[in-house]
C-alpha cells in the first residue's frame, strides 16, 4: 500500500521510529483490535489505538452515556448523555482518523456470543469493569488463543496484564476464580486519570503485539499507585499448572463449564478481601 500525502503527515513520528517505520505503519493499518468496554478504561485506549492508526477497531459496549460517566470516560461528551456509548464513541473516533474502520458491537458480551465478537481481532482489550465479564474475556481468549490485555482500577490505584498463548499465565494464573464479595464502583470511587493511564498501557500493548516490537507484560502484572507516582511490576510467570483452563492439568474446555460464573453480580472493579491486585 501507498501512503497518501495526509497520512505521510500524519504517522510522521511513527515513520521515524525504527520500531515502526513505514512496513510497521502498514501493518498497524492491517491489523484489527477489539475493545471490549467504551467506559473509563476504553475511553484512553481507543483514541490512541485509533490516533496509531489501527486499521479495525471494534467497540463492544451495550451501556449508554450518563452524566456520572463524564468525570473519567474522556470519549463521550455532554451531548452523548442517553446515546450509545458505541456510536458516542465511534464519533469521536472517526473525527479524530478517517483513515481507520469502526465496528460497534451495542450489546454485553456473553457466554453465547463472546466467541463470534472477538474471532475477527488480532488483539482483544479487556477495558471492562466486571470481575464476572473480565473472567469470561480472559477465558475466551485462552480458549481461542487469542492475545489480550487486562487492566482494572480502584481508587488511586491499577494494574495491567497481558496474556499471550504459551508466553505466560492467565488472569485465573492470578486471581483464581471470580471473587466474591467485592464492593461496586460507586461505592470504591476511582479517580478519573488512572484508568486513563492503564488504558494507555493497554493500547502500547497492543500496538507493541502488532509490531512485534519490545517487550509485553506477559507473566507479569504491572501497577502504579497515584497517590505516590510508585509503580512496581511483579513476575507472575508461566502458567500454573492447576489452572483450569491454560494449566498443565486444565479441566475447562469450553466457556459452558465456568457459566455461572460470568452472570454479573456486582459492578467489581474494588478489591476484594485478600487479594494483592486491584482487578
């Protein structure tokens, strides 16, 4: 493919860079990303997807705009309020890049079609905010061997993952199974700029995968604390052989097995009792 002169422009930095240069711009152009969640985390991640030039990116999301969205989902704008976050979304996307393709997907992943949504993507970002929907991703995706990143936020605080098939342990390697008890969003609080950051991590992620360039935050979890500026990463390694579904001993086979784990309980993005990782 050829550049045109506008998009000569506007990948300058990008050509630049030895990591990306011109073959690396193409195949940014080439490559589909899925966005699973146009809310906090989402809202960073698919506006620098979209300003990298990823040629595909796909918006599943079945919630609408509310005002109380507004101090964090840096997307959607006062006249969204009441429209779907996909098509808020995709708005703001298209102004920003004509040169790339939206697809929104208006409606909450599930068991039944979790599978047919990510298929089509290179790269899959957990952008959600369900300890219920983030599992099921994260099973979806070991499954189908398909890469993703994870990112989760509470307070002050985040981390971020990212699973690639044999490079690494999944978010049950982690957290093991769905944790229970956990207090909602409205009740945990979260400050608007750190999912910001991690969904920022999330997009260099995946745009790292899709060069093939540096190093992923696969087998490890990385985590920053906005109260203090710390950030640490921690090595979680290989995949632990009792997972049940990338381990060794793995007993999961299908997503029909874990069903009623995935059925949302609470809105899940505090930490629950005992566990190191806001998820």
């Amino acid at each position: 493919m050829a550049f045109s002169k506008e998009q000569a422009e506007r990948y300058a930095r990008h050509f630049v860079l030895k990591e990306i240069g011109v073959s690396g711009q193409k195949r940014l152009l080439q490559s589909g990303v899925l966005v699973i969640g146009a809310g906090a985390l989402g809202s960073s991640a698919l506006l620098y997807l979209a300003s990298a030039g990823v040629g595909v990116i796909g918006i599943a999301d079945g919630d609408r705009v509310e005002l109380s969205n507004l101090g964090r989902q840096i997307i959607h704008r006062q006249e969204d309020i009441g429209a779907l976050k996909t098509e808020s979304a995709k708005r703001a996307l298209k102004g920003l890049n004509p040169d790339i393709t939206i697809r929104t997907i208006p409606k909450r992943v599930t068991p039944d079609n979790i599978e047919s949504v990510i298929a089509p993507y290179d790269f899959i970002l957990d952008c959600t905010d369900r300890f219920e929907t983030k599992f099921l991703i994260n099973d979806a995706c070991v499954l189908m061997g398909k890469p993703y990143s994870h990112a989760g936020t509470v307070h002050f605080e985040g981390q971020a993952m990212t699973y690639v098939p044999g490079r690494g342990g999944c978010l049950r390697c982690v957290l093991g199974d769905v944790p229970e008890n956990a207090a909602t969003c409205a009740e945990a609080g979260v400050l608007g700029t750190i999912p910001g950051i991690l969904g920022c991590v999330q997009a260099t992620e995946a745009i790292k995968f899709l060069l093939e360039a540096g190093e992923l935050l696969t087998g490890r979890v990385f985590s920053i604390n906005g109260l203090t500026m710390r950030t640490r990463t921690i090595r979680i390694g290989t995949a632990r052989e009792d997972c049940p579904v990338c381990g060794k001993g793995r007993t999961s086979f299908s997503l029909s097995e874990h069903r009623a784990e995935y059925e949302p309980m609470c809105c899940g993005c505090s930490v629950p009792e005992g566990s190191d990782f806001p998820l």
